[in-house]
C-alpha cells in the first residue's frame, strides 16, 4: 500500500480479510454463498480500506497472516459510472500493487468468455439495463433467452458472469458500493431488480459466491441483502463497522462545523454572500501562512498546497439573476475571481449563464485536483460519492426546511485538506456553513443531523457551533504554566503487529531524510550487523541446527502392498535446493525486516570474487534464515532495536521539534510502531475554536464564562458550552481553589494538543484516553499540574480506563500534584485518588474479580471537595 493505514483502518481490513477467507472456504467447500458489509462514515476511508483487502486477497499479506486466493475475481458494483470513475482512481492511488490493467470498466464492446483472475471488474446498473449494448437481444426471461448474445457480441455480460462463477478455479467477490442504494425505497424499480437479479442469478443462472456491501449503515445492507436472497440460504458473515469516534480521532475528518446564521430577519443575502467571501480569502490566507510556516529552511517548500472552495448551494428553482448578482458579491470581495474561477455541478451538465457570468460545468470528482476553480455553483446533486476536502465554506440558499440537503452535501466537505489534523490550530480544522434562511432554532436542528442523526456524517466528535469564535493563547497564564505543560507525559498507542526492527529502520531513514543524522541508515545495519554476529557465536549450537534445517527438506513416504494390511511410513530427506532456501529467508525478512537481513548477507558475502559458483551467497543466506528460526536470537534482535531507537530520539529530540508539523507527524508514527505505549511531545495549541452560544431546547443564550484557561478571548474568558453540568461544576471547584494558575480543557481525540493516557481495552487492544481536564497549582512556589477526569462508571471500559490512569501514575505520578478520577454516585460527587497506593491495587484487582467501576467508587472513592 502507498498509505499507511491508520490504526482502525488495519483493524477493519483484518477482520475484511477473515470475513473473505471464511467467505471462499464456505463456497468451496460447503456450496453456501455468503454476504457481509463494510460500515463506516463519511471520510473514514472506505475505498482504501477496500484497496487494502483486495489486494492482500491478490497478492496475500504476511503481515496480517493472510493468503492470497489466486483465483479472486472481484467485480465492483455501483449505481453510478462517474463513481466507479473515482474508485477505480482512488485504487490505484491507495495500491501500489493494483495496476491500470488490473481495473477493468466493463463497457462496450466488452466480450470475453470468462473474467480472468487478479482483476477488478467495474459495473454498473446502466450496464446491466435492458437497453445496453451488453446486453441487448438478451431479454431476462425464466428460459434459456437470457443468455442470448446482444449483436456484434460473442457473450453477453450474462453468459460471461455465468462461465466466471461456474468455473471451480475462481471466486467472484462482488463489491456492492453504497450498497443500501441498490434496494432501497428512493430506488429506481429497474435498479432494484437489477441488483437483485446480479445477486440472485436470475440474469446469470447462478447465484454470486461473496457479496460485500460497502455501506453508510449495516442495517440497510441486511435488509437488502435479505430482500435478494430469495431462498433465505445466503450465510451472513459477521458485519465490519468502524466506530466513527476512532474515525474522528485519526484526524482524516474534521472536528468543527461553524454555523453563521443572521440574528435577525430581512434580505441578508448579499450581506452574507460578503461574509462566505471573506471567510474563502481569509482561509486561504490561514493556509498559506501555515504552509509557508511549515517550510523549515529559507526557501523551502513543503508539498502540501490547499486552495480553498467555497461552495454556493442554490435552490432548485434558482433564479439566474439572482446567482449572478451573488456571485458579483463574491468576485467584489476576492477581487480577483473571473469565470473561469467558477464551475457548476448542476443536473444539464451544460454551460450556464448567471447575470453576467458564463459558468462552465464540472464533474463533481474533478473538482478537488481542478485548484483554479475557487466557487463551487451546486444544488443537492452532488451529495453522494464525491469528496472534496479543500472545501471549507458553504453559503447555502437552500429554504430552512432543507436540513437534509444541506447536511448531505456537507457530508461531502467533511474530509481534512491535508488528510490529517493540523495541530493546535482548530481553525484550520473546520468547515464554515452560512445559513442566510434559518433562524438560531432551525440551525439548531441542523447541528442535531450533524451530530449523529443521519447516517452519512459522524455519529460522534463532530463539533457543531452556532457562536464560533478563535481564542488565543491566554496572555494572563504565568509562563511557568506552560513550561510545566511541556514536560506533561504524553503517551501514544502502538500500532498492532509492529516490529522493533522495523521501527528502528524507518527511524533511520527519516533522519537521514530530514538530514538530522546522516549516515544513520548505514549506522544502524552496521549496529546490527555487530548483533547478529555475537548472537550466532553465543548461540552456536542453536544456530547450526537450525543451519541444518534450512538445508533440509524433509518429508514421508506412504506406500502399500497387495494383501497387506497396514501401510508403510518412510521418512525422507533431501537437500533444499536454491528456492527452498530462499522460502527459508523469507522468514528472516518478516522477522528483521528485508532491509537488514538483506544487509547482512552482504555483510557475510562480502566482495568474495572467488565465489562463482556463489556457494558463499548461498550459507550467508542460510545463516541469515537460521538466525530467525533461534527464538532466543529474535528476542534480542528485538531488544537491541528497542535501545537504538531510544538513543536515536533521545539525541535528535531537540531537532525533531524544530520540523513542520507533517515531518514530526512522521516521527509521532515511527514511535507508534513500539510494541509498547511510548511518551512523546505534547505540542502547545495555536488556535482554539469555541462556541460562545448555548443551545437550551429551541432558545439560544449566551454561555456561560470563566477565567484561567490556558487558550481564551482577548479579555481572558473561555465559554464552558463544551462541558456536561457536573463537569461544570468540576471546573468551577477546581478554579476557584486558592492556588490554581491555569486549566486546559482537553480535546477527547488524538492531537498532538491533547494529553494522551494508554491502556488495554477489554479485548486486550492498545486505545488512548484523554482525561478531561488538566489544571494547575501553585504549590510551594512551584507549578504542578493535576489530571481531574470526570468518568462515567456506568460504561463498559470505564475499569480498563481506570487500570491504564494507574498504570500511568505506576510511571509519571512524581510529575503529579494530583491524578483524580471522579464520578456522580447516587447524586454524590466521588473521587479516586489514583496517587494512593492502595486505590490503585484495588483498581487491578477489581479487573481480577470482576467487579464495576461503580463498586470501586461505593468502597473506596472519597467526597470530591
């Protein structure tokens, strides 16, 4: 893959691949077709999770323990060809295995006998159409008509489908993309019948082995699959939903959706039109101050370029004058927009005329690559299957009543620019939305879809603001505090199944790259060389039979005789050949990495020129291969990677941090690749949005205010709109105490901004957890911090949470005033003071004896004063 999963990716494609594997044993062997969906929401990456899974099921995965199926055909079903278009692209650009020739759009004249294996099939219900030319003089009939070839044509995509199927050496994985759309209500009665009739057989004869539903939700995918499946005969494997808050947490979405709505009533539009204007250049110039900020030496410049959008919803019945004179508005305030900075996604697809502009059209995937195009003229058409994250403004003239429109397309804006968070900087974080029709209770039901209640957005973490404002770092925090905020533990989660070796090798390519260490490449295999050398003359006799091994293929004869009546076992042994040592070796590379195992066989070959018939090449590779197979090697291999990469980082601390954001992104990775949770940097924010309106019902209020915070307004106060009642009365208690300098609200997702907490969900998995608040004291003179985490005990995790808060205070309590963990038991305010000893204790225990948070709170929880 060129993109590196993120960490709910890997886990969503694992449990894909063990779906596909169950899915091709069930066909073969038991004859039963099989479906399952993959859920996610918008932006959490769907189509490079699904590039992920086919070509592990190509080409397998020896990371993930997964074999390839060299018969997989996958044919890659939507309702639309524009779509199709898109994912064909965004295969090629997640894969770096998948080539052009590998994705197949099915179109006329397309003819073949059979679909050939390692291939992806594009189709779409035009296709399958009566009046298509693939399948025209084939009329879907009960009789053997349907398999009458269209003209021209020696098979028709029906008889093609059919011979695919039929045949016993391959398996078709058919990809159902949305597939909820194929069946649903809003469908056409033509599409429905199509689709069910490709996943029935009723076209081809024969049922189609795997179906795998790409979907928004698993429940619409259930009921249509259930709808095609006539017979009720179809296994539904276990479904594949990705929790939206890891998705949220990845930094590939945003994190705030910023509501401007007029205050009062009357014509505004043209007032507002003003604002969508200035809040495009004032993006774009936001952006380009932090592009060029990224670039570290003179005259560098980073890769990354965002060019923002803004888009210009419009009513069904628009009237052209009326987006004329909106689009002078717009042109008035940028002072540089033509028409040829504007395009429309409007339904003819042809040329329009606005006023005095002529307003070319664009197919909605082309616009996020078209970067000159600035203002976006669209309706409601382009709320499915397209993705443009360079849009951060949305002027929508859509009547109130519209709330679905408007959240669907953005659904669609929704992705982050750069495909990660900027840190600390909420600002570049989030999507503007301008509602010139609403009043403050309509817009209020906007934020209700926004959060949660359709099914093509976030169901969780998106902020919605009705009254968004900037803060700034607070210029009444002490210096100190933020010194003190610099030490804070931070500590992030491990990636599954990495390696040390393979952490210690990125490592020293990035600093390399980044110029930090030069040579440290060659540095570090020359460490490891020295390592494998010691640990084959420690471990000799180990090592020379396993040497042993790898030279030997061993296996067994059975044979009978006439009249006997047992049979005869006999062992044999031949020598591995050149292939079976290389089989060997592959072992070697998983289990050091290819790089220096590679290395090392250099380094045992050496520039030996008498070596022809290359019998040294071979037992270097032979001695590699053993070296893996000694458990006791491989362990301290594993050791040794471990001391390096904290050496390296320990000496290039202070230059990592001096990099851009996305150069030390790179380093936050490389340290997740620990077996281990590992501290890094907590990063200080920049720019902090909050909302400064309280949603009460239908009333909007001012919020409430409070003083201290590390980031406020120019006055120094911070709205508490973010915070529950309870942890209101938390911040409240803990603000007026005598020697609190300083709070932090912390962000609940991943960023380099929020202080991170490990620990082992309840299925053993590494997660992080940001405790709510960080507050500081003035003690003896001294600044101390304190973690105040207000926890629900009511929730499955809230005894993980709790061992990982102990765990972390087992390392890093000396660095704390306090670490409370608190919660409302029975109208009571509880604390737990996790800096005590036997509170911790009994914190493992109760994992051992199974007792509920709540218990632990009854017995040993204190009155929180």
């Amino acid at each position: 893959m060129k993109f590196k999963l993120k960490d709910y990716q890997q886990d969503a494609v694992i449990q894909v691949l063990d779906n596909l594997r169950r899915a091709r044993r069930l066909y073969h062997v038991d004859d039963k077709e099989t479906s399952f969906a993959l859920s996610a929401t918008t932006g959490a990456g769907k189509t490079v999770m699904a590039a992920a899974a086919i070509e592990a099921l190509f080409y397998g995965n020896d990371q993930l323990d997964f074999d390839p199926d060299p018969g997989a055909v996958v044919l890659w079903f939507s309702d639309d060809p524009n779509l199709n278009d898109q994912t064909r692209m965004r295969l090629m650009q997640a894969s770096d295995k998948l080539t052009h020739d590998q994705l197949v759009m099915i179109k006329p004249p397309f003819s073949v006998p059979v679909l050939e294996p390692r291939r992806v099939y594009f189709l779409n219900t035009q296709r399958l159409s009566k009046n298509s030319l693939l399948t025209r003089g084939a009329d879907a009939l009960e009789d053997d008509s349907a398999l009458v070839a269209p003209d021209d044509l020696a098979f028709n995509i029906w008889q093609t489908l059919a011979s695919t199927i039929d045949d016993e050496g391959l398996t078709v994985y058919m990809v159902l993309d949305e597939a909820h759309r194929g069946f649903n209500a809003n469908a056409s009665r033509e599409k429905t019948t199509i689709v069910r009739s490709l996943v029935r057989g009723d076209g081809s004869g024969l049922p189609i082995p795997v179906v795998w539903g790409i979907s928004a939700t698993v429940q619409r995918f259930s009921e249509a699959m259930a709808e095609a499946d006539a017979a009720n005969d179809r296994v539904a494997l276990p479904p594949v939903t990705v929790d939206p808050t890891r998705v949220q947490a990845s930094g590939l979405i945003k994190d705030t959706v910023r509501l401007d709505i007029p205050a009062e009533h009357g014509n505004l539009e043209t007032n507002l039109a003003a604002r969508a204007a200035r809040k495009l250049k004032g993006s774009s110039n936001r952006w380009s101050k932090y592009l060029a900020a990224q670039a570290v030496l003179p005259g560098e410049k980073t890769s990354d370029t965002v060019q923002p959008l803004l888009v210009l919803q419009v009513p069904n019945t628009e009237d052209p004058d009326d987006v004329g004179r909106w689009l002078d508005v717009v042109a008035g305030e940028l002072g540089d927009l033509t028409s040829s900075g504007v395009r429309h996604v409007l339904g003819d697809h042809s040329s329009k005329t606005f006023g005095s502009w002529e307003i070319d059209y664009i197919e909605p995937q082309r616009v996020q690559e078209t970067t000159q195009v600035r203002v976006l003229v669209a309706k409601d058409g382009i709320s499915t299957g397209w993705d443009c994250p360079r849009a951060e403004v949305l002027l929508s003239f859509r009547p109130a009543k519209d709330h679905t429109h408007i959240t669907q397309l953005l659904g669609r804006m929704v992705r982050t620019p750069l495909a990660r968070r900027v840190p600390g900087d909420d600002h570049l974080n989030s999507v503007d939305c301008i509602l010139p029709h609403f009043d403050r209770a309509t817009a209020g039901n906007v934020a209700k879809f926004l959060t949660g209640i359709i099914d093509t957005m976030p169901g969780t973490g998106l902020r919605v603001l009705l009254d968004p404002r900037d803060l700034q770092p607070n210029p009444n925090i002490p210096e100190q505090v933020w010194e003190v905020w610099d030490e804070l533990p931070h500590l992030i989660v491990p990636q599954r199944g990495a390696r040390p070796v393979k952490q210690v090798v990125q490592l020293a390519h990035a600093l390399s790259t980044d110029g930090i260490t030069p040579g440290a490449i060659a540095s570090v295999k020359k460490s490891f060389h020295g390592v494998f050398d010691s640990l084959a003359e420690r471990h000799d006799g180990q090592v020379r039979t396993a040497e042993i091994e790898v030279k030997t293929v061993r296996g067994m004869t059975i044979s009978g005789s006439m009249g006997a009546t047992k049979l005869k076992y006999t062992d044999f042994v031949e020598r591995a050949d050149d292939r079976a040592v290389a089989v060997a070796f592959e072992d070697a590379k998983r289990a050091f990495g290819a790089d220096i195992a590679l290395s090392y066989v250099d380094h045992l070959a050496g520039d030996d020129e008498d070596d022809v018939d290359g019998s040294v090449l071979r037992e270097a590779y032979v001695k590699a291969a053993a070296l893996a197979v000694v458990r006791d090697v491989r362990d301290k291999v594993d050791g040794q990677a471990k001391e390096i990469v904290d050496e390296l980082l320990a000496e290039a601390r202070v230059a990592i941090r001096g990099l851009s954001d996305e150069r030390q992104g790179v380093y936050e990775e490389i340290k997740s690749l620990a077996v281990e949770p590992q501290r890094t940097e907590l990063r200080r924010p920049r720019i902090r949005t909050e909302d400064f309106a309280d949603a009460d019902g239908n009333q909007i209020t001012f919020a409430d205010q409070i003083d201290k915070h590390l980031m406020s307004d120019e006055q120094g106060w911070f709205p508490l709109t973010s915070l529950n009642e309870w942890e209101k009365q938390v911040v409240r208690k803990e603000v007026a105490r005598i020697d609190c300098v300083g709070w932090y609200r912390n962000p609940s997702v991943s960023a380099a901004d929020s202080l991170g907490v490990t620990y082992r969900d309840i299925v053993g998995n590494w997660r992080a957890l940001h405790p709510d608040f960080i507050f500081f004291n003035e003690i003896n003179g001294q600044v101390k911090p304190s973690i105040v985490d207000p926890h629900g005990h009511h929730l499955d995790d809230a005894v993980v949470k709790l061992v990982g808060l102990a765990e972390y205070v087992d390392t890093y309590g000396g660095d704390f005033h306090r670490i409370e963990s608190l919660a409302d038991v029975n109208g009571l305010m509880t604390v737990l003071d996790l800096l005590d000893p036997a509170v911790r204790a009994e914190v493992r225990n109760a994992v051992r004896d199974g007792r509920s948070a709540l218990e632990l709170y009854q017995t040993h929880g204190k009155k929180y004063a």
